[in-house]
C-alpha cells in the first residue's frame, strides 16, 4: 500500500514537468493495475464518469474517469484516467479508502493513474513530495482569492484576497466574469436574463465575458456587490430564491464585487 494505491508499491513513469505534464504517471510496480485510494481525508468535489479511451484528447476529457478531491488545508489531488470510480460527489472520504481502479479512459496509452496536487488556488503544483507523504499545510499567507473580468477594458483584473478590504471591479466599469477560490458561485447574466451554471473552484468562471452581470449567488461566504453608476448593495450570506438570497437588482449592471 502507498499514500494513492492500494496494495503496491509506486512505480513512476512519467514525472512531472511544469507546464508539459502536471502530474505524475503510477503504476503498482511490475507494470500492475491497482485500486487508486485517496492520499488524505477530504471530500468529492469533482468525479467524471462515462469515458472511453481517447488518445489526443484534451481538457477535462483527456482525464477520462477522474476523481477530484478537497482536503482539509484547501489543497486539492486529481486521479485520472480510471477504469471505475467507486466514489460519488459530495462523498467524505478517508485517507485509504478505495476511490476507483486504474484504468486507461481520456488521453492515455496504457493502463496507469494519473496523479495530480493542487493548491487551494486549484494551481497544478509538483506532486512527487507529497506521493507518500502529507499534503503541505497552506500557509496563512497564501489566502483564498477571487477576481473579475472588466467588460470594457475586456480582460481579467488581479486577483483579490477574500476577506482584505479590496474588491474586484473597476468602479464605473461592469463586470462579465468571475472567478473565486473553492466555493460555487453563479451569476445572473443581465443580456440574457437567467442565471447561468453553478461554477465550482477555479476549473471554470461564472459569467459571459462581455455580457454585464446584474446578480450573483455565493454558497458558504458573505459577499456584496456595487452596482455601475451607484452604490454598495447590503452584504448577502445566503443563498436562496428570495430577494435576500442574491447580491444584485436585476437589470442593473454590476461593476464589483467583494468577498469577506
Ligand atoms: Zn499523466
């Protein structure tokens, strides 16, 4: 058993290299398939389902069957290319427990797993330390972070500390996009007049980019947006269906947003 296979010993064979390969490549040693366990406790955020074997494929489809998991510090590990996933999202699971089996689905030209380490800003880091041993513990420097995307200047502005006295936006400027650290958001988008898709971590943003943003939902923090031409709207905690449950007035364009 190591720290992400069940019953062998690691064999690497495929190392990480920055940018090219953000992971590394195991198989039980002699070339085995094994069952893939999680490396600490933590939670299912993200599991894919359904794939075949796609040599040259891309995105999240060049993983195949993968499971994501969250741990507690904030750092994220990704197994890929499984043949079964045993876990489903939202699961808890524990350090050893059995995820899923090896397998060769998305962009893959043998049997192996993948194995992945985020940091809490879902930035792909050189998992070879942690394979068998503990994820790093987050520092308190390196804090949870959002951003937005400025519909006129048309790009994404820096990123901004959950919690600071910042915000995201350009005041006068409306927003089309945003991206946040770890909790799901969606937005309201104001051209089309309906809410968009749930958007979890930083594997995707809520929003049209050029489309101007006229409400936002954030489960699990408290947030306040500012509305272009206008003031600050009343901090929000909640999510739900009524007028408390959303920072924004439909139909007017937003320009920031802060996060405590
Ligand atoms: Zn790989």
């Amino acid at each position: 058993m190591s720290r992400i296979l069940y019953d062998g010993e690691n064999q690497i064979t495929n190392d990480y290299r920055a940018g090219v390969h953000q992971g590394v490549d195991v198989v039980k040693k002699w070339y085995q398939a094994d069952a893939v366990i999680a490396h600490s406790d933590g939670e299912v955020v993200l599991v894919q389902t359904g794939m075949t074997n796609s040599p040259g494929s891309t995105g999240n489809a060049s993983y195949g069957n993968f499971v994501k998991l969250r741990h507690e510090d904030g750092y994220y590990t990704l197994y890929a290319h499984l043949n079964t996933v045993y876990v489903n999202k939202g699961d808890k699971v524990t350090k050893g427990q059995q995820i899923g089996y090896m397998g060769q689905t998305g962009n893959a030209y043998g049997v192996h797993l993948h194995f992945e380490v985020r940091n809490q800003y879902d930035t792909r880091i050189d998992p070879t330390p942690f394979i068998d041993s503990d994820l790093p513990v987050a520092s308190e420097s390196a804090k949870l972070s959002y951003q937005a995307y400025d519909n006129v200047k048309k790009y994404w502005l820096p990123n901004v500390f959950m919690g600071s006295s910042d915000y995201a936006g350009n005041l006068g400027n409306a927003i089309g996009g945003i991206y946040l650290d770890k909790y799901r958001m969606r937005v309201h988008d104001k051209v089309k007049g309906y809410w968009l898709p749930w958007v979890e971590s930083r594997d995707d943003y809520a929003g049209n980019l050029g489309n101007d943003i006229d409400g936002v939902q954030i489960e699990g923090v408290t947030y306040r947006v500012h509305i272009k031409n206008g003031s600050w709207l009343p901090w929000v905690n909640k999510v739900d269906n009524t007028s408390q449950g959303y920072a924004g007035i439909y139909g007017s364009s937003i320009d920031a947003i802060q996060i405590k």
